[in-house]
C-alpha cells in the first residue's frame, strides 16, 4: 500500500487540531492503563495550550455515559463538549461544523476506546482528505487486545501512530523557546 506523502513528513503546528475524544465518567475507569492515559491526554491539553493549538473535545451519550471525567474538564473550564451517538466524530455534523471552522488539515487524536470512536473517527478523517495522528499512550480500550488491533488497523490504513512525547517534540522542532522551555515541565 502506497502512504499518501503527508504520512512521511513530520508534523507541523500549522493547521493541526488535536481532538479528544470521550474520555467519560462511566467509562473511563473500566479502561485499561487509564493512569496513563488520563496522564497523557491532560499532558496534551497543556501542550496545546503552550503551542496555541486548537482544540476540539467530544463526548458519547453524556446521559448514559456521563460527563468529561473532571481531571480533564477542570483544564478545559470554558470548553463546550460536542455532544454525539455516533462512534465516529465524522458523523456528527457539528463535528464537522467545528472542524470546518478551524481550517485544519491535521488531527492529532486521542481518548477513548480505541478499537471503537478513535478508530472510526481517525479513519474517516483519512478518508476525508485530513493528516490523521493517533497518540497511541493517550487512547485505550477496556481490553488491551482491542486496543493493540485497533492501532495496527490505523497504521495499515495510513494513521500517523505516536507518543505523547515523540509528538511534542516534533511540534516544537527546537529547543530555546519559551514553548519549549513550558513543555519541559510537562516531561520531567
């Protein structure tokens, strides 16, 4: 299979979005390596924050699944949630409408489950025409084996797969900023 030459280059700030995707109250404690995970994705949120990055944040089915868990929502205090029943983001038309409003070509995406809302939604914004990152320590399943089978799909089909770190370092491309210099304390 022939990777699109957007896959092969390094990630850049410019018109990239990360996206985090239901990382609930009922469902975020039956996740796998959920310290991790919690731990990443408000990692990524300060990281945007420093790097001046749009972000968009969803949640499946509040009334069943409740709310954004709090370690998340209490550094997103004036965010909206896109609420949706859909697994993929893309089938949400005010998903699309946020998107369409940040001009993005690149979605950084992470949260919960793998193998169901992040795979769906990273595939179809392939297929969308979007650069599409996964941060694999940022996203979980209840079961690992989902969560491992899910990344391999998204990786056959074209996905960037990265870490928290690895991502962050390549946004910042150097050292001797003050975005940097903000970054270092999220690493150490």
């Amino acid at each position: 299979m022939v990777k699109s030459l957007a896959n092969r280059q390094l990630l850049t700030k410019e018109g990239t979005v990360l996206i985090i995707i239901d990382v609930q109250e009922k469902l975020f404690p039956h996740m796998a390596e959920k310290e991790q995970v919690a731990e990443n994705v408000a990692k990524l949120i300060r990281f945007a924050e420093i790097m001046k990055m749009p972000l968009i944040l969803t949640e499946q089915y509040p009334k069943g699944l409740g709310r954004t868990i709090p370690v998340i929502r209490q550094l997103l205090p004036r965010k909206q949630p896109i609420e949706k029943v859909e697994f993929s983001c893309f089938e949400s038309e005010k998903f699309k409408e946020a998107l369409a409003k940040l001009q993005a070509r690149t979605l950084i995406i992470a949260g919960i489950e793998a193998h169901i809302c992040v795979v769906q939604t990273a595939i179809e914004g392939l297929c969308s025409g979007y650069n599409v990152c996964v941060v694999e320590d940022a996203v979980s399943s209840r079961k690992l084996s989902d969560k491992a089978t899910a990344i391999e799909r998204m990786r056959q089909s074209g996905v960037t797969i990265v870490s928290t770190e690895m991502l962050m370092y390549e946004l910042l491309k150097k050292a001797g900023t003050p975005e940097f210099k903000e970054t270092l304390k999220l690493v150490k």
